[in-house]
C-alpha cells in the first residue's frame, strides 16, 4: 500500500463515524429513510477500514524491523 493511499484511507476512516452521526441525526430531524442502517453500515466500513489500516501499519513496521537486523 501506498504512502498516499495509506494517508487518504486514515482520513476517510477518522471521517465516517461523524458522518453516520451526522446522517443518523439529520433522519431524526427531517425524516430521512434508512438511518440506523445506514449509520450500522458507515460504522461497519470504518471498522474494516481501521483493522485493514492497522495491519498495513503492522506490516510496514514489521518489514522496518526486519531491514534493521
């Protein structure tokens, strides 16, 4: 994975759970079709998006280590 690819997956994983807040919210107030599962589903794609992060990270770290020695 890219540096730049790594660097816009992060922001977009940090944005989406205020984003499934927002849009839960804006349901609550004007009606909106769908909230809570597209709220589940923002905060199902983050997740996924964190964990693939953290392993990319984790590898990248691993084959740091491994130059070193």
């Amino acid at each position: 994975m890219s540096n730049k690819l790594y660097d816009v997956l992060n922001k977009i994983q940090r944005w989406l759970p205020s984003l499934g807040i927002f849009y839960l919210a804006m349901c609550q107030i004007w009606e909106l079709p769908y909230g809570n599962e597209i709220n589940e589903t923002i905060v199902a794609v983050a997740t996924l998006l964190a964990t693939t992060l953290e392993i990319a990270t984790s590898n990248y770290l691993k084959k740091g280590a491994d130059k070193d020695e």
